[in-house]
C-alpha cells in the first residue's frame, strides 16, 4: 500500500523544510497543515477585526425598544396580559424564535467557548429569554 509510504515522506518534506527555513516552534504530533502562518494569522484577525464592527452597526439607527432582547419580551409580555385572545391567536410562541434570531446572534459573533468562559446561561439574552418563559409558564397554570 503507497498512501502509508507517502504519508512519512510528506512530514520528512516539511520537516526538512522547516530546517531549512529556520522555524523552530514546531511540535511534533502537530500537523503542519494545521499551522498558520503570520500572514494568514494577520488576515484572519483584520477578518474578524471587521466582522466585529460590523456586527456593532447593525443596529445603531434601531430604536432602543426594539433592539433590546429584554424590552421586545416585556412588550410581548404586555401584549399578552392585555390582550390574551390575540396574542394566542398570533402563535406568539412560534414567532418569538425567529424575531429573536437576529439579536442573538449578534450577541454571539463575538464568542468563542475556547476562549470566554462565560456559560450561555449565563448571558443577559439568555436570562431575558428564560424569565419571559417562566413568566409565560406561571400566567398559563
């Protein structure tokens, strides 16, 4: 079977390279398919660098009611003391993923579980969703 052979001989290829290149910080067990190089370490961080203040605009000319998870649930919630048969004729229930959708994941953009150690349940969206639920859940029983 060659694929076994060529295996070895593509790792003795770079590592003869990276000898001859000077690059010293390899670990071995590590592919070096894996491994970055500066240029594209630098890309990828404009990329994301971009992305973030994007993701910061997206909302700026939206009025504060209406890009805060918090205040859309207590208009719901206001919604649904006040008018009971139209907000269950609406299928609010359904609705409220997809009108949220958009918010969240705004939030999430930024967010790496690898290097943030904050838990989901621990993000103010989350919270939010859960006390309108817990409240959905007491006004139905």
């Amino acid at each position: 079977d060659n694929s076994s052979e060529f295996i070895p001989k593509c790792r003795a290829c770079r590592r003869q390279a990276r000898e001859h290149s000077g690059e010293g910080d390899h670990h071995e067990g590590l592919s070096s398919d894996e491994e970055l190089t500066p240029t594209e370490v630098d890309e990828f961080q404009k990329s994301k660098d971009n992305v973030l203040e994007d993701s910061r605009k997206i909302f700026e000319d939206v009025h504060a009611d209406f890009c805060d998870i918090r205040k859309i649930l207590l208009k719901f919630q206001e919604w649904k003391e006040k008018f009971p048969d139209s907000y269950c004729d609406a299928y609010i229930s359904f609705c409220l993923p997809k009108l949220l959708n958009p918010l969240i994941r705004v939030q999430l953009i930024s967010w790496n579980p690898l290097e943030n150690f904050t838990e989901l349940e621990e993000m103010p969206w989350f919270r939010a969703i859960e006390e309108f639920s817990e409240a959905e859940n007491v006004s139905e029983s």
